[in-house]
C-alpha cells in the first residue's frame, strides 16, 4: 500500500536536488502535489512531469518562499486547485559563506528569510485549513548539522538554521492537539548540485575530498533519495508518534 495515497503534499522547494526527490518520493507513495520554486520553472516543470508519469496529479507553481504575500497567494491557489494540503515539506535553503565580521545586514536578514521565515509563512498559511478540516497533518522541514555543532564562516546559516529546529519544536507542541505534527531532517555532506558553488571552494573538483568523507562513519557522501526516504517516513502514519523531533540524515557525521 502506497503510505501517502489520498494525501496532498505542498513541497517548496521541489525544483532540484533534495527537494525533486523528495517529490518523486512523495509521488511513487501515491501523493497529490503543490511543487514549488523561486525562479526555475523549466525545471520544475520537469519534476512535475516525473511525478505525474508516476501517477500524482500536480500544481507547479513559482514562488519565492521567502516573501509573506508571495506565499499567501500561492497557499491559496493550492488549497483551490486540490481542497486541501496534509503535509507541507519546507526544504528552501540558502547558505552563504562569509566570515561573521563580512556578513552584510542585507545577507543576514536575507538569510533568516529563506531559512527561517519561509516555514513560519507556509505553515502560517496552511495551519489554519489542516485544524479546520480536523484530519491532522504533517510539517517537515529541512535544517542541518549546523543547528548542533555550528560552523566557521556561516554565523547567519548557525542562528537561522537553531531557530528553524525552535520554531519545529513550538509548532508541534501547539498543534499537537489538532493532530498536526512537526519534525526536522538535519543534513550534512549530501550529494547535491550547488547553486553557488563560489560557497564551495573545497568541492572545486566537483566532489567531496577525502578529508571531507574523513569524519563520516559511514564514509561517504549522503544522496538525495536518502533524505527522500525520511521525508517519506516523517509525512506518512508510520511516524504517527513522532513530533517535535530532529532526525540526523547524516552518515554518523555528528558523532
């Protein structure tokens, strides 16, 4: 049996890497979807069609997640178009490199928004329609290692990232009562393709070097259907008892 069947799943950030095979997951376990990107929509359209091949039904829609009215609207035409959303998966994400003493005030409050007030947006939005329909539902969002042991260069990607698991934590004890759920997925060293590889000087060959697979237990890089596999598990019943929660998809890297 398909875990996601008769389910509506909005995904922002759904146009590539974690985010496209979070939706492809979300597909093949029998998932309706609300796919969303900021400005690619030839690739979103892409992931669409996978999906629908796969048998969902799906919305693609642009939208930059991390502008309150763009979301509002965008909320609005998903619950038109299906009736309802059951499990909002917030993946967006934005991190910069830049020593504390060079990080500009615009790329601080730049990178609260994307990492921090896109989910208290979307969840803002559609929170009201999953306590009024009374069938419960599921919040993911993606964080990362970042949020636990910190990092050199990336003060505003640290601070947004723990408030992110913060406001996971304060949403699930609220709406706990109403049957809503919420968790965080914390990443480290996954096989993506980087927007700005310029923050990524140490892949300049275009892999992970030894020196990064060093401290990975398992010894290697994680791929982006890993994550889709918790995704999958943390949107459906067989997470039913989980909430206010942080999965380390990690390889052991934290330890």
């Amino acid at each position: 049996m398909q875990q996601l069947q008769g389910r509506t799943a909005l995904v922002a950030g759904a146009g590539r890497n974690n985010g496209r095979a979070i939706a492809l997951a979300f597909a093949r376990e029998g998932a309706d979807l609300i796919l969303v990107a900021r400005e690619n929509k030839e690739a979103l359209d892409e992931v669409a069609h996978e999906c629908e091949q796969l048998g969902a039904k799906v919305l693609a829609l642009l939208c930059d997640v991390s502008d309150h009215a763009q979301v509002e609207a965008m909320v609005r035409q998903g619950l038109a178009h299906f009736g309802h959303v059951d499990v909002l998966m917030s993946v967006a994400g934005r991190r910069a490199h830049q020593n504390f003493w060079e990080i500009s005030v615009e790329e601080w409050h730049r990178t609260f928004a994307v990492n921090l007030h896109s989910t208290f947006y979307l969840a803002k939005a559609l929170v009201p329609s999953m306590m009024k329909r009374g069938k419960g539902g599921s919040i993911v969002a993606l964080g990362g290692l970042a949020s636990m042991t910190s990092q050199p260069q990336r003060a505003h990607v640290v601070a947004s990232k723990t408030g992110l698991y913060g406001l996971v934590k304060a949403l699930a004890l609220e709406l706990g009562p109403y049957g809503i759920r919420a968790n965080l997925i914390a990443l480290s060293t996954i096989e993506n393709v980087r927007a700005n590889p310029e923050w990524y000087p140490e892949r300049a060959g275009g892999g992970y070097s030894a020196a990064d697979l060093a401290g990975i237990p398992l010894g290697r890089a994680g791929k982006p259907q890993e994550v889709a596999n918790v995704a999958v598990f943390l949107a459906s019943d067989q997470s039913s008892y989980v909430t206010g929660d942080r999965i380390l998809c990690a390889g052991g890297k934290y330890m």
